[in-house]
C-alpha cells in the first residue's frame, strides 16, 4: 500500500477514537449542530477505517501463512493461503481507495429537477412529458416523493417547461449526470407520412440549496411580482394573485411559481428554487476551471452538451458521454434508469482514480 494511503489511515483510525469519545460524551448533545457535524464525520469514517482494519487482519494472515510455510506437510495449504490473501488485499486497497476519493457535498441532497422543451415544438413538449414520467418513476420505485413547482403546459399534452423537487437521500448523487440535452428521435403523434423526427429537450439537476450557509438572498436584489395565476386549478387559484415571479438582479435569473394556491407557498418555493439556480450557477463556474485543466468524459453538466439519444424505431438508447447504448426503450421510459445512473457514476469514480493516482 502507498505510504501516503497508509499514514492517512492511520490518521483517521485515530480519530475515529477520539469521536467515539466525543460522541459518549453526556454533554455532547448540548450544541446540535455540532452534534450533527460529528455524527456525519463519523458516519464518514467507519466503512473506511473498517477497511483498513480488515486489511490489516489479511496482512497478518498473510504472515501467519508466510510462518507456516516452514512446515512441509503445511506447505501446500500456507501457499493457497498466501495467494487467497494477496487477492484479498488487491481487492480491499482498490475499495479503500474509492472510499478516499473526495466526497461530493451535494451528493446526499434533494434536487430540483428542471426539463424544457426545445427543437421540435409539440413533438418536443411530449417528449418533455415522456422524460418527467421517467424521472418520477424513477423516484417512486426508491421510495423518493416528487413535488410540482412550476408547469407549463403544451396544448397537445406534455411540458413547454416544468419544474419539479425530488425528495430522497441521494438523489443528487443518482441524478446529477442527467444534465444537458436528451436528443428524441421518433415518429411524432402529428406526423402523417411516418417519417422520423428529431427533437430535443434540455435537463437540469440541481440539488437543494442550504440557503442559511450557502446561498444569501438579499432582499435589495430581488424584484418580487404577483400576478393571477392562470390555467388549472379551479375558480381560487384564478381569482387572487397568488402567483409569484422573483427576479434576482445582479445575475437575471427570474423564477415563476403559480402551482400553490396561496402567494405564501408560492414564494416560499420559487425562493427555494432562486437559491438552488444560484448555487448552481456557482457550482459549474468551479467546474468550468477543472474543466480547464483536465476533459471530463462523462461532461460538464452544461446545459447545451448533448448527451444522450433515445431512438424509438430502433428502440436504443445511447448515452454519448460513455458510449453506452441499451436496447431497453421500454423499461428505461417506465424509470429504469438504474443501469445508465450506475454507469456515469462508475465512468466518474473511475476519472477521480486516474486524477487522483497522477497527483
């Protein structure tokens, strides 16, 4: 094992001690915050320090068997031993490694989900529909819980545009590849010769702002309207202003909320999503500068990056960014998506590896 890998273990062994002490402490819940703070560096550290301590144990079985060795009549049995333990070691370094890798903050958060139509027109604003039924399967088969914000909605059915909050731990950490452009190609409801169509839609997956610590909206910079919502939602919701459009000066994002029935709810959610579009913006500026200095295959989550075609004549589905195509249309449009989450999520562990072993 590198030395490096080895006294940073050492290090976090000694202080997953010192927060067993912290946290037996009887005075450790006065302050709650800090109560949570150490019970997720703690959460943090055990699987790795507990690998490092099987790892441990396999270095020593290893020189048992080495000791054993000696002894002709044990010979045979110590070297299957020695061979068995090195595999084990192999395999326990490289997962010891995955779990040093740098954790991702958001990883654990909710997320706003954001699909509009683009290219295409109505064919498009389906296609929006088709996508958001995937991601809201996708939630309820882990037990997440989705929330409308905003819709739009197409005269033929579908999404123009819809804005949506997923629930769930980990939800960012699953989703957060599904930024950019999906790319359709089908024949449209609309078309009458049967040809195949193109169109697009564009997805944003942004996780939930703190907005006490990491996002502060100072009331100076916003410009808050309200106005009649308009649409669904029977004879209240288009009697009163309740709807609410907020405008954050210094950047232009403007976010609309008209789905509550009151203007309380709304500005509370289309404040929650101004947080989240600012952390956001600021998030892939950062990204933007390691982009810089190293390509990442599977891609910066830009907006206009296209990332993955789904063909229904051929019933294929190819994500660009890894080259993967599946040829399971059906099952990944009812929220099987597992599969292409897995693969991202992999190709991306495998970059922070490479980066990680040439610094």
């Amino acid at each position: 094992m590198n030395r490096n890998i080895a006294d940073r273990l050492t290090r976090l062994s000694v202080r997953l001690e010192e927060l067993n002490h912290l946290l037996s402490s009887e005075s450790v819940t006065t302050n709650l915050d800090n109560y949570r703070k150490l019970t997720r560096e703690h959460s943090e550290i055990v699987p790795i320090v507990e690998l490092y301590r099987a790892y441990q144990l396999s270095e020593r079985d290893i020189q048992t068997a080495r000791e054993m060795h000696a002894d002709l009549e044990m010979r045979s049995f110590a070297e299957a031993e020695i061979q068995a333990g090195k595999e084990k070691l192999v395999k326990l370094e490289s997962e010891i490694q995955k779990q040093l890798l740098p954790k991702d903050p958001n990883d654990e958060r909710n997320i706003f989900l954001e699909i509009r139509a683009g290219t295409g027109g109505d064919e498009s604003a389906l296609f929006a529909g088709n996508l958001f039924r995937m991601y809201s399967r996708f939630a309820e088969r882990r037990g997440w819980q989705v929330e409308i914000i905003s819709q739009s909605l197409s005269e033929i059915g579908g999404y123009k545009e819809i804005i949506a909050k997923i629930i769930g731990q980990g939800a960012y950490s699953r989703l957060k590849f599904e930024s950019g452009g999906h790319r359709v190609q089908r024949v449209p409801v609309t078309e009458t010769q049967g040809r195949v169509h193109t169109s697009t839609c564009t997805v944003a997956v942004m996780p939930e702002a703190d907005e006490v610590s990491e996002v502060v909206l100072n009331p100076s910079e916003l410009r808050i309207d309200t106005y009649r919502a308009s649409g669904a939602g029977g004879q209240h919701i288009n009697k009163t202003d309740s709807a609410v459009r907020i405008t954050h000066l210094p950047t232009g994002i403007v976010v609309e909320c008209q789905d509550g029935r009151s203007q309380h709810k709304n500005k509370a959610q289309a404040l929650s999503v101004l947080a989240a579009r600012i952390h956001d913006k600021q998030m892939r500026a950062q990204h933007a500068e390691q982009a810089a200095t190293r390509k990442s295959l599977v891609g910066t989550g830009e907006r206009s990056e296209r990332i993955r075609t789904y063909n229904f004549p051929q019933g294929r589905v190819t994500d660009h960014r890894i080259n993967l195509t599946l040829y399971k249309m059906d099952q990944i449009m009812d929220g099987d998506i597992d599969e292409l989450c897995s693969a991202l999520m992999a190709e991306h562990q495998a970059e922070l590896l490479a980066a990680s072993v040439q610094e």
